[in-house]
C-alpha cells in the first residue's frame, strides 16, 4: 500500500475503478464475506379480468343457443311467430348439418349408443319428464312469485337511490363537462345546417331520381338471379355432381382400376423381377467365384502333395533293398485311412453346405411366393376382379329392366302379333348377348390372372433353383476333382459321391415342391375360383330371369297387357295353354311345330348341374399343384348364347360347363 505524504493510504486508480464499477464503492457493501446477493423475481403484472371477453360472449351465445333449442318445436313448420329466433336458427343449422353427420353417426356412434338407449328411454319417462312436469306445476308460480318480489325490493328500496344517484351524476356531469358538450353541440349543429342547405337539393334531385330509376331494374335483376341460381344452376349442378360422382364410381373408376392393372401393374413388376434377377445374378457370381477359387486352390494343393510323393527321397533308395515285402502294407494302410478320412469329411461338409442352402432357398422362395400372392390379392382380386362383378350385376340389372320397357313398349306400339314376338326375340337375344360378354370376360381375366400366376412362380422358382444348381455343380466338381487326385478312392466311396448327388436332387425337388404347396398361393386361385364361380351363378340366375321374361313376354302379347306388372305368379297354366293357342293362330302350324315353337320358348340351362354339397371341394377348387403343374382340365365357361333358329327365330343360349378338374 503506498502512503501519502499526509500519511493516509493511496488507493491506486485502478483498483477504485474496480471498487467503483457499480457506481458506489465495494467497501461500503454489504456483501463482502464472498455471498451473492439473491434477486427478488420480478412479480408479473396480473392481468385484469375482462368480463365482456369475445370467449365469454361466445359461450353465452352457446348455452343459449342449446337451451333455447331444448324448449323449439319439434319442427320448423311447427314453430310459431312469437318462438325465439334462435329456434329458427337451430332448425336452419340442423337441416343442412344432419345430412352429413348422420351417416357417420349412425357408422361410428349408434353400435356404442343402442345398448344405451333403452336406458335414456326409461331415464327419460320416469324421470327427466316428472321433473319438468313438476317445474311447470311448482317451479314457473314460484319464479313468478320471486319476480313480483324483486319488483317489489326493487320499487321501494332500490329504486329512489338509484335515482338520487343519477341527479348527483347528472349534476356533476353539468357542472364540469356541459359547458364543452353545449359549444360542440352548436358547433355541430350550425355545420350540419349549412351542408344541409347545400347537398339536399342535390340528394332529393339527383341520387332520388336515379334510385327512383334503377330500382325497379335492381330488384328485377335480383329477382331473375335469384330464380336462374335456385331454379336452374344450382339443380343442374347438384344433379351433375350426383350423377358425375356415380359414373365416375361405377364406369370411370372399375375401368381406372382394371386399365392400372394390365397395363401399369406389369411393368413395374417387371421393373422389380429384372432389380431382382440383377442381385440374385451377382449372388450367384459371388457365390460361384469363391467356390471354383476354393476348387483350384484344393486341386493345386492335391497335385502338390501327389507330385512329391511321387519323387523318391535318397534314404528311401538307399533302404529300398534292405526292405522286405511285409514292409509294404503300412503305406497302403495309411493311404486308405487318409482317404477314408477325406471321403467322409468331404460327403459331410457338402451335404451340410447344400442342405443350409437348401432351407435358405426355401424359405427366400416361401417369402418370395407370399409376396406375389399378396399383390395379386390386393391389385388384382380385390381391385379389377370385384369391380368385373360389379360390372356383371350392373349389366345384368340394366338389361333386365331394359327388357321388360321394350317389351312394354312394343306391346304398346305395335298391333301385329307376329312383330310383336319377332321383337320380343330379338330383344332378349341382346340381353343375352350383353350378359355373355361381360361372364366371357371374367372367364379370360380368370384364365389371363392364372397363366400370369403360373408365369410369376416359375421364374421365381427358376431363379432360386439355378443358384442351387450351381452350388450344388460346384460342391460335386470339387469333390470329384479331389478324388479322382487323390489314391485310396475305392469304388464304395465313388458309391456314396452318387448317392450324395441322388440326395442333392432330392432336395432341389423339395424346394420346387414348397412353391405347389404355399398357403397364400393357394388361397389366390382359391379367390379366382370364387370369382368365377360367382360369375357363373348369376349367368345362370339371368337365364331363368330371361326365360320368365320370354314367357310372361309372350303372355302379356296374348293378352295385350301393356303394365309394368312382370309377376312370374300372374302367368298360370290356363294362360299357358292360351299362349300356345295363339301362336298356332299367328304361324298357322300343327302339333308338332308347335310344341317344337314352346320348346324353343326355354333358354337352355348350363349344362353345369352338379350339386355342391355331393362333391368334395377339390372338385370345383383344384389344389395349388395342379394349378402350378397345370395338370386341371380347361373347358369353356359359355358359348355362344345366340343359336338363331331360321324357322322359329327363336334363341338358345348355349352355357357350357366351367373350367372343372376331372373328378376323381
């Protein structure tokens, strides 16, 4: 420390600065054994409650909203004049909500409410309607009574302060800011006046006339708007969007559907067989490289060792005299046993190398398999074969109430008979026609689905069978290469080298035949089955529908109906009878043509008539195998429907059988 010469202590200028960096010195602090002085948080200011917040306003309006909507009507064409408007309100929001709701509603929420109901039902009788009858009996005389009583409070107490507190405010109000509101007031007034001279002449002359004018326009202008959007575009737009929606749902959305699926669909599957055929292709070089490398290294290894066991060494030349015969039979005893060794080391190392490959090829193709079953299942059944179907019915339901209007029409039109039946025939013959192209059609996607199945596994099968292969090829070329080098090798051993390439082989048809007996791949051909066999039933549903048509056709032209009524129970056998009595008298024929003109009246049913429930389903479904070895037997599903006979014109649908396997 340096003393002055008055004798006090000098503090460097330095050392103040750093005592001083607060603005007061550190000496006259508190806080100098080191402690941190602790800063009091500064307290948030609390924010003040509004009362008349935008969020509190809104759920006024809510509640009420929900209260008033419990005492509405029950509808808006019961509502009186003096309701509330907000039951107006409520029946507006709930028209043009309901609609979108209740659908949802009655999806997601009424399977949780209905065992709920009869619960809000019995709650409801016995006890939310007594307690409202009991408010209105007990509940609205005593709101009545407090409200006379508060009237009452409030006229005698209330009331005479609250206006001796308006005069002391009204007074106070006068006193301080009347003199300013009354100069604003004249200063207003006076401005007001003068722009009231000038601009209403201008108002009542000018903006009158034209409004006066334009009015009448405006309001016709409006009228014709609003009659044009209500009357016109806004039907006209809800009718395009309804039945844009439907065709787009049942014509433009099947063909998207099946178009993605035979065109888009196999390219990227090829796109994705070809990236797999490249990884499997540089498996196979790997795999085949590090073998022939183990190969040549084991056969220069062999040569080696043979070439200089065949040199003699100088003491084996030296000893070769002195060395009896009984000498020899311990180096052939050592060469069995080495080859012996080597035998069963090599048939043991090989059979364990191919059977893990064996399993890992297996399960690759089980894996591979189910994938392709699961796209066919998801792009192609459930997507084009369902929306085939669907197209099936819908021609089927269009056709058949396309007939029965132009069988109405013709009988309506025409007054010849003989037209008449000649129209009946043909349009039948066009529904027949429809309906055996669109069956025809699944038939072939059924055929074209299957064949691109069969096609998929077999080069999946391919695929993993040629690695196999050449594991297996490389495995037995090394060990034949080392045997046939190799001395000791005795005709046994080469025994067991075949018998090991019989079991090889064996074990590639095991692999080959755990693509016959997937699980998933049988349930895809199960499904097409199903799909055909769908598509046959309702062919065939449609060609009894066609025959009753024809018939009750043919009654009705006997008869001259020309109703809507197509009741099979109207036709019965006096009418029958009647029927052929008045195709006599139209082709004027005996006996004979005539029967042989009522039997040409029946379509000819499928010759499918086999009972389901006498034949296994191995019948109708062929298993997996057969289908992958295509060993089942293909016939047509249904030929040509219309056989036109020249005599009669008459049609006959020929339905053949479906594509069955023999039965065993």
């Amino acid at each position: 420390m340096v003393i002055s010469s008055d004798g006090k202590p000098m503090v460097d200028s330095r050392h103040k600065k750093a005592l001083d960096l607060n603005g007061k010195s550190m000496s006259a602090s508190l806080l100098m054994n080191g402690q941190t002085a602790r800063l009091k948080p500064l307290k948030d200011k609390k924010k003040k409650k509004r009362v008349f917040r935008i969020g509190n306003l809104f759920r006024i309006a809510f509640w009420y909203f929900i209260i008033t909507g419990l005492y509405c009507p029950s509808s808006l064409d019961s509502t009186p004049e003096d309701s509330p408007k907000a039951c107006k309100v409520y029946f507006q929001i709930t028209d043009l909500s309901i609609p979108i709701i209740r659908p949802y509603f009655d999806t997601y929420a009424l399977p949780h409410l209905e065992p709920v109901l009869p619960y809000y039902v019995e709650a409801y009788k016995r006890v939310i309607t007594p307690t409202l009858i009991f408010g209105r009996k007990y509940g609205i005389p005593f709101v009545e009574k407090t409200i006379v009583l508060g009237k009452f409070f409030w006229v005698k107490f209330a009331q005479p302060r609250a206006e001796k507190l308006y005069e002391i405010s009204y007074q106070y109000y006068r006193k301080n800011f009347g003199p300013y509101v009354d100069n604003a007031n004249k200063a207003i007034i006076i401005n007001y006046y003068t722009i009231q001279k000038i601009f209403l002449p201008k108002y009542s002359n000018i903006i009158l006339s034209y409004y006066d004018a334009i009015k009448p326009q405006i309001v016709k202008g409006y009228i014709l708007a609003y009659n044009v959007i209500t009357k016109n575009l806004y039907p006209c737009l809800k009718w395009t969007v309804a039945n844009g929606e439907f065709f787009f749902v049942r014509t433009v959305q099947p063909k998207l559907k099946s178009l993605y699926g035979e065109s888009v669909e196999p390219q990227l599957l090829k796109i994705s067989e070809r990236l797999d055929k490249y990884r499997n292709a540089r498996k196979t070089k790997s795999v085949s490289s590090d073998v022939k490398r183990e190969v040549s290294h084991q056969v220069f290894k062999v040569e080696t060792n043979s070439y200089m066991e065949s040199i003699p060494s100088p003491s084996t030349t030296k000893n070769s005299d002195s060395i009896g015969s009984g000498d020899d039979t311990c180096p052939e005893l050592s060469i069995r046993e080495k080859a012996q060794k080597m035998v069963a080391s090599d048939l043991k190392e090989w059979q364990e190398k191919y059977s893990n490959s064996a399993d890992e090829a297996a399960d690759e193709l089980e894996i591979r398999v189910a994938e392709i079953a699961n796209k066919f299942i998801s792009n192609q059944i459930d997507n084009i074969g369902i929306a085939l179907l669907k197209d099936l019915k819908k021609t089927v339901k269009s056709g058949l109430e396309k007939l029965k209007a132009d069988i109405t029409s013709f009988i309506r039109e025409s007054n010849d008979n003989m037209d008449k039946i000649e129209a009946l025939s043909i349009a039948v013959r066009k529904t027949g026609i429809s309906v055996n192209e669109k069956a025809q059609l699944i038939r072939t996607w059924r055929q074209t689905q299957n064949q691109k199945l069969t096609e998929q596994v077999d080069k999946v099968v391919s695929e993993i069978l040629e690695v196999l292969d050449t594991i297996r090829d490389l495995g037995l070329q090394e060990v034949g290469m080392r045997w046939a080098w190799s001395e000791g090798v005795t005709y046994k051993h080469w025994a067991k080298y075949h018998a090991m390439k019989a079991k090889f082989s064996q074990w590639r048809q095991d692999v080959e035949s755990m693509a016959t007996e997937n699980s998933e791949l049988r349930i895809v051909r199960l499904k097409l089955d199903e799909i055909e066999m769908e598509a046959l039933r309702i062919a065939e549903e449609t060609v009894t529908d066609l025959t009753s048509l024809k018939e009750i056709g043919l009654w009705k032209i006997s008869v001259k109906d020309a109703s809507d009524n197509f009741d099979t129970k109207a036709l019965t056998n006096a009418e029958t009878s009647k029927i052929k009595v008045i195709s006599s008298e139209i082709y004027n024929t005996d006996d004979d043509k005539l029967s042989s003109f009522s039997s040409h009246l029946h379509i000819v049913t499928p010759c499918l008539q086999i009972s389901e429930t006498s034949l296994p389903a191995s019948t109708f479904f062929p298993s997996a195998e057969d289908e992958v070895m295509g060993k089942s037997t293909s016939v047509s599903m249904i030929g040509d429907v219309n056989q036109v006979d020249g005599e009669s014109s008459a049609w006959e649908p020929n339905i053949d059988s479906k594509r069955i396997p023999e039965a065993t």
